[in-house]
C-alpha cells in the first residue's frame, strides 16, 4: 500500500461518501473519531492542535454525519463504521495508524481496533465505555448513575437538526466541569448536526458491547477519563483497562466530558509522554 497522503475533502467507500479532514505534515497517522452520533468533526479539529508536533490528524465525519452523503440509516451498524473508518486510511494509503476515539468514537475505535488489529499502532480512548455489560460482568461497579435530569434530557431524542443544535447548547453544562457554556458554546460554532444519526446511535449502542472480546485488542492502550465526567463515568475506562494487555489510565481532576478542554496542558502532557514510551520513533 502506498503512502500518498493526499488530503482529500471526501471519499467513496463501502456505499457512501465520507467527508474527512487532515492536519499536520509530521509524525504518526492518527485517525480521529467523533462522538455523538448527530454532530462532526469540528470541535475536535478546533482544539486538538497541541497533537500536531507529534501526528498526522484525520478527522472523519462518521457516514451520514456532518458533512458525509445522507444514507440509510440502518447501514450505521458499529463494525460498519469501524470499517468506514479503515477505508479512509486505505484512501490515504495508511498502512499502520494511530486511533484517537472520543465517547461513542471511543466505541466505534474498540470496534476497529477488534476488526482490523493488524493496522492500528495504538489506541488512544478519550472518555468511553466499552457498552453493554459482559457474560461476567454486574451493574455494580460502573460508576455513579446520571443525575436525574441529565437522563431526562437524553431520553427525549431531538426531532429535527436545529432541535438537536439547540439541545446540544442545552446540555453544555452537564460535559462540563469547570468552564462555562459562554466559553464552550463558541466551540461547536460550524458544527453540522443530525439528528436521526444521534437516535441510529442509541439503537445501536443499545445492543453493542466489547467486553468480551478486549483480550483481543493487542495494541497499546491509553484511556483518558475526567473525574467529574457525567455522560461515561471515569469508572468506564477502568472497565475497559481490566481487559486488556497493555493499558494504562489517566483521570483529570478538574474535568468532565472533554478533559482536553477543560485541562489540556495535562491532558496533551499525558498523551506525547505515553507515545513517547510506548512507540519507536
């Protein structure tokens, strides 16, 4: 496979047009999956800067999300979009790749890391969980249940894009800890919402775990988790970790669902180290 590293706006895979984007000239691929599902790429590209002295970042808008072509929504299966995912790094002839999965990324980079082994480096989790319980596994020991409230609100899937737009501003105060949403809202600015890809990844979610298959994930992994997380409580990364061969754990004090926002100086510290230790220059 040849190394182009052509960046390219989008690109036909597996039935559908992937719209992605790709920052920085040196160092390790490193694909980059979005949470949601409903939203897209652009709060990540905005703030993960501090990566690029070290990586390659492409940022992919999951099929149907953002700026990808609409599809049918009962192709988004998890495995699916852990091969879309693939097929972006075939496209720009990545052979070998870094994963970076933020909350339900976090679960489609498990998928892909169990799906396609051979071509990921290492795996980095940014506040995630690995679904529904395992053959062994009880409801105790999974963290602090969501406030009330908060589980209200996401039991009433928005309808339409712009009540999904609205909702998401609603919601900023529960991702985070410390800042405010006049900081944070201006984050989302661009952001391309849909809402019936946000309802497809509840169902989904609803019958997918990794449990009992992480002892299959050989890459090296980082998690990264915020104490005060109130969508996948920083016990989740724990739960991953247990499971796998080469785990290591990082919980920031003073966050909440984007522990790169709310402590980045910490957060990117962590990530250049365990890179620096765990893969060859």
């Amino acid at each position: 496979m040849t190394d182009t590293l052509a960046a390219v706006p989008t690109t036909d895979v597996n039935g559908t047009t992937l719209h992605f984007e790709m920052d920085g000239e040196e160092g390790r691929r490193c694909l980059v999956l979005h949470g949601g599902l409903g939203v897209d790429h652009v709060v990540y590209r905005r703030t993960f800067g501090p990566l690029l002295d070290i990586m390659r970042l492409v940022y992919v808008d999951h099929r149907g999300n953002g700026r990808s072509a609409p599809i049918a929504l009962e192709s988004v299966t998890m495995e699916q979009l852990a091969d879309d995912a693939v097929a972006v790094a075939d496209t720009l002839g990545f052979e070998r790749f870094c994963v970076l999965g933020h909350s339900y990324g976090g679960f489609v980079a498990q998928e892909l890391a169990l799906r396609h082994g051979d071509r990921v480096e290492a795996l980095i989790l940014v506040a995630t969980t690995p679904g529904q319980l395992g053959r062994d596994e009880t409801p105790t020991g999974q963290g602090p249940p969501m406030p009330a409230d908060l589980l209200e609100k996401l039991t009433s899937v928005p309808g339409t894009d712009a009540e999904l737009a609205a909702g998401m501003l609603d919601l900023l105060p529960y991702y985070f800890y410390r800042l405010t949403p006049e900081i944070t809202a201006p984050l989302l600015d661009g952001t391309v919402y849909r809402a019936a890809l946000m309802a497809r990844g509840f169902e989904v979610l609803a019958g997918w775990s990794s449990v009992d298959r992480l002892e299959r994930i050989a890459a090296p992994t980082l998690l990264l988790a915020g104490r005060h997380d109130l969508f996948t409580s920083y016990p989740q990364s724990y739960r991953i970790a247990g499971r796998l061969k080469d785990a290591e754990v990082a919980v920031f004090e003073d966050s909440g669902h984007f522990p790169w926002i709310e402590e980045p100086g910490a957060f990117f510290a962590t990530v250049h180290d365990w890179l620096g230790r765990k893969l060859a220059p």
